[in-house]
C-alpha cells in the first residue's frame, strides 16, 4: 500500500469524442470517473490534479456530453464520462449516451479502474446502485468515491455512506472499495491519488510480464 503523496505534475486535454473506436490509442493506464448528473465529477477532476478547469464545471447538470481523455504525467489517461441521471436532455440524447458509454467500458482494454461518484448528501439512489450492478455483471472493476463530504455533518455523512454501502453488500458478497472527499476542502485526495498509482503500476507490471 503507497502510504506518500504521489504528484501529478502534468494534466492536459488530449480529446472529446462521442466514439469509443475514437479514443487515443490504448497503449497505457486508463481511468474513468463517472457518476450521477451534478455529483461534483468536474471539481474532484480538478482538484486532483491541481488544474483548476481542467474539467468543465457547470451549474447545470449534464454539462459533460463526450468521453473526454487527459493526458496524466505522460503516463496514463484520466477520463471524465458524461453524468447519468437527471440531466434534461431529450430520450434520444440519453439513449445515444448510454450506448457511447457502456461502448467504452467494456471495450476499453487498458482501462484498469472505474471510480463511480456517489453524492455522500443523499441516501442511497436506486440508480447508482443499478449502475454499480451494471459493472459488476459486465466484470468492469469499480471503485466508489463519495463526494461532496464537507456539506453535511461528519456523522451523517458516515450514516449515508454506510447506508450505501449495506445495500451493495446486498448485491454483491463485499463492498468494493470506497473513499470519502471533498473537492472544496480536498479531503481524500492523497488517498485516493495513492490508489490510482497503485491501480497504474499494476497495469505496467502486467504489461512487462
């Protein structure tokens, strides 16, 4: 287990598309956040790596429309996926969506980790729970990151995390594995950069054998 600080030094855009066979080539580690429309994907992005608008923020949920790649410490990708749940857009819009989506995460091949948002403010929402299910049965390794830790008290964001985390035990024999952040005050972020390095040099020590 890395117990240090790993820093991200280097955090670019590389590209926008709506076609997963369009994605930069796979040749390193690749990591995904995802989450339900207005979870605060954009403010985690941007607080770990440091880039204030690396990922576009808006007050309107929804605003991520496209797989976005960005080039991590020349070393591996970060992916910030289009939200889920309440953005208003059309049916059409949200059925094409889904299809880019779950395109790109079973398909990607270097993609070595999936870190699905959960809103820590709220009980638990049927739809993450439907989506986390989705990753389990597809064997797309997920990861949970409740956010938004600093808007209520410590102990009933602990109540709502456990709460959540009950009911994957009901799907699942564990719960997978889980941080607790905030993208205001940074809690979270050395743990959670610490996994992802993990999670990245796992993926190099399986290439090289």
């Amino acid at each position: 287990m890395i117990n240090y600080p790993i820093m991200i030094q280097k955090a670019e855009f590389v590209v926008s598309n709506t076609q997963p066979e369009k994605c930069p080539k796979p040749d390193r580690a690749e990591i995904a956040f995802i989450g339900r429309s207005n979870v605060g994907k954009s403010s985690l992005i941007n607080r770990l790596t440091g880039v204030k608008e690396l990922a576009k923020t808006s007050q309107k949920p929804g605003k991520t429309q496209l797989i976005n790649h960005f080039n991590i410490n020349d070393r591996w990708y970060l992916v910030d996926l289009p939200g889920y749940g309440f953005a208003k857009v059309s049916k059409d819009t949200k059925a094409k969506w889904e299809v880019m989506i779950s395109g790109y995460l079973t398909g990607r091949k270097n993609l070595c980790g999936v870190f699905i948002l959960i809103d820590s403010r709220l009980p638990p929402q049927q739809i993450d729970l439907e989506f986390l299910l989705w990753c389990g049965t597809e064997g797309i390794p997920a990861v949970l990151v409740f956010t938004k830790a600093d808007k209520l008290s410590k102990s009933q964001v602990d109540k709502n995390v456990k709460a959540f985390l009950k009911k994957t035990e009901e799907i699942f024999e564990e719960a997978p594995d889980y941080f607790v952040t905030s993208a205001e005050k940074g809690t979270g972020k050395d743990e959670l950069t610490a996994f992802i390095e993990e999670l990245v040099i796992e993926y190099e020590e399986n290439q090289t054998n």
